[in-house]
C-alpha cells in the first residue's frame, strides 16, 4: 500500500510539474501533498521578502482549516482550527494579512444555500500575530462569501453576506472589530447565486477608499448592476454586469481610481467583467478576458484600471491593462474539472513586488500549488 501510495503521489507531482512548466512559469511548489481543497486563498507576508501565506480547507480526510507559510522557499503548515460543535469548519476560506503582520482568517462551517432550505452554518474568523497562534470567533450565523481585510487603524473587518430565510435573499453585512468585540452592520440587501457544484457562491469584496473608509463592492443580480456601499455611504451602482456575474472584487488606486472585477460562479461560462471609475464621477464597465472565469484578484492599478489575477478553465492568468484592450499572460496551466467538481474554485492571489505576483490553486490531482511570476 505505501508502494501504491508513493507511486500515485509521483504521479501526481510529474503531471502537475508538467502541466505548469507548459505555461511559461517558474516550476511550482506542491504547498501541502495531504490535502485536497475545494478554497484556498493566498497573500503576501510584510517584511519578510517574498514570502506568502496560504489557508485552504480539505475535502480529502477529516475537516479542518489549514494555514501555510512560505519562508526560505519552503512551506510550513499548521492547522488553524478542526471540527466545532461536531461540524465540518474551513469552507470558503479567505486571507488578509496587515502591514504589522497580523494575520485575518475567514471561513465557515458547511451551509445549506439551497431555495427551501433552512442555512445552518456559521462565518468564523481567527486571527495571529505570527502565525503560529490563532484565535477563533464566530462572527455570524448564516454568513458566506466573506472578505477580511483591516481599516485605516490596522483593526480587523470582514464583509460578508448572510442568508436570511429560505428564498435567495441575503444582506450585505460588515462586521468591524473595536473596542474588543465585534460590531456587525447590515450595509444593503440583495440576493445571491450559488454554483451547481457548490464549489462556490455570490461573494464581496472590501477595501479602504482614499479616505480611508472601509467600503464593500457587492453584486445585485435583481438589478444586473455592481454596486458599492460602506460605513459612511449608502449603496450606489457603479456599473452594469451580466446575468453571470457573481462574484466581486474590489480596489482603490493611490490616484483615486476604483476598480471592481466581477467573476462568475464555478463551471459556469462566464468572463471577467471589470468597472472603472471615481467615486461620485462617471464609470464604466466592459467584459475583460477569460474563459469560465470563476475566482479574481485585483493586484494593482495601471493606465488607471486594475491589474488582475484570475481563475478561469485553463489555469491561472495576470491580466495587464494596455490603451485599449488588457493583455493577459498565464501563470499557470491547470485544466477545469467536470462542472460538477467541487475542486474548480480554489484560488488566490497576491503581488509580491511591482512586477511580480504570486498564485495559489487545484491543479493537476486536486492538489494545492503555487506558481509565481513576473508581468
């Protein structure tokens, strides 16, 4: 058996070494060989050169969400959080890390998204100042498609949306810790959509503006628009998107520039749809690039529009702005599963220097993989 084993393991690491060189890129590294997630996310460590950190979840043995740091080329895993209240916990997982070090991880337990369907899971974050020591909270009942992030004082906050009864509607909610607990505030309400695989759902983004706000880019499927709303703002429309769109990413440039990038679900055809502009001015929003894309990352801002990172059928792809159409080059190469596989929507992505930015994803095997490049 552990002759059988080794041979599959082999295996599995020449296919995926292969399928990656074919891209271009530098030769990946398998992040962790026992597991086999269905999220992942990733983000740079401040300080420390180009290291990365990754969490991810596992579909492969007991449950648990797993943390991964780089450091020295390599990769050392410890496991943030296991079972809790004997439910399966690290779906959805998502990463950010401030410019102090202090590690923000979001995730939840198994939730029932189905129109009829009572939810039945929970959003939890955990947080570390190194990485090595966490500590776990609920945030809320009923919570997915989160994105953590930190407001101008370095204090954590995570947007998410929350079911709310048993249709496809949600509220667009911020939960903001200071003071020493949580406060959570219902922003907008919407309604989302969830992936045929339940690879993933509807998703939001956060980002501080040029003043310093904390603001939420969510999609309104009801009114085929993108939308933006925060703290000290009611929603506005920023653009208009496709019945696909889904999932949302957001970024602010240093010039004032915004930028949304809105993806669709796993397995789904669907492009990448990208909305530029000011806030309070004119915008304008326009389908990118990519095939199926089903997870992006904004990395930066160039010619006043986004750089993005994105997942889409045929592996991981940087997305550069030029005068009139973006330019895209692949990271790394990584075929969609079937479109009901719960491995298509691992993916994460974050810049390690101006020219250079690092991925994590499924590839080849369900194996977790980092590649990164310069653009």
């Amino acid at each position: 058996m552990r002759f059988l084993a080794a041979l599959v393991t082999c295996a599995l690491l020449c296919a995926s070494t292969a399928a990656f060189a074919a891209g271009g890129a530098a030769a990946p590294q398998i992040v962790d060989l026992t597991v086999r997630p269905s999220g992942a996310d990733l983000a740079r460590v401040p300080g420390k050169g180009d290291s990365f950190a990754a969490v991810y979840d596992d579909r492969l043995t007991s449950s648990a969400l797993r943390y991964a740091e780089r450091r020295n080329g390599r990769w050392n895993v410890r496991v943030i959080v296991s079972t809790i209240d004997g439910r399966p916990v690290g779906r959805e997982p998502t990463l950010a890390i401030s410019r102090h070090g202090l590690r923000l991880a979001v995730f939840r337990t198994d939730i029932d998204l189905d129109d009829g369907h009572n939810a039945n899971g929970s959003l939890y974050a955990s947080r570390s100042p190194d990485g090595e020591h966490w500590y776990t909270e609920k945030i809320d009942s009923n919570g997915f498609g989160a994105t953590p992030g930190f407001d101008a004082q370095g204090r954590p906050a995570i947007a998410y949306l929350a079911r709310v009864d048993t249709t496809n509607a949600a509220e667009v909610r911020l939960a903001h810790l200071y003071d020493g607990s949580w406060h959570i505030e219902t922003l907008a309400h919407t309604t989302y959509r969830q992936a045929a695989s339940e690879a993933n759902a509807s998703s939001v983004g956060l980002a501080l503006d040029r003043y310093l706000a904390l603001k939420v880019a969510y999609i309104d499927p009801g009114s085929h628009s993108v939308r933006l709303v925060g703290e000290d703002a009611r929603p506005q429309r920023f653009g208009t998107v496709p019945v696909s769109a889904a999932r949302a990413a957001l970024a602010f440039g240093a010039n004032g520039e915004v930028g949304v990038v809105c993806s669709g679900l796993a397995g789904e055809d669907a492009r990448l749809w990208v909305a530029t502009g000011r806030l309070g001015g004119s915008t304008k929003t326009f389908p990118a690039i990519g095939q199926s894309v089903s997870s992006a990352v904004i990395a930066g801002f160039t010619n006043g529009a986004p750089i993005v990172a994105f997942r889409d059928r045929r592996g991981a792809f940087v997305a550069v702005p030029g005068k009139r159409k973006y330019h895209s080059s692949l990271i790394a190469r990584a075929a969609r599963y079937s479109a009901s596989s719960p491995f298509n929507a691992a993916f994460g992505a974050a810049r390690s220097s101006p020219g250079d930015i690092g991925v994590a994803l499924v590839a080849n095997g369900a194996l977790l993989v980092f590649a990164e490049t310069a653009f």
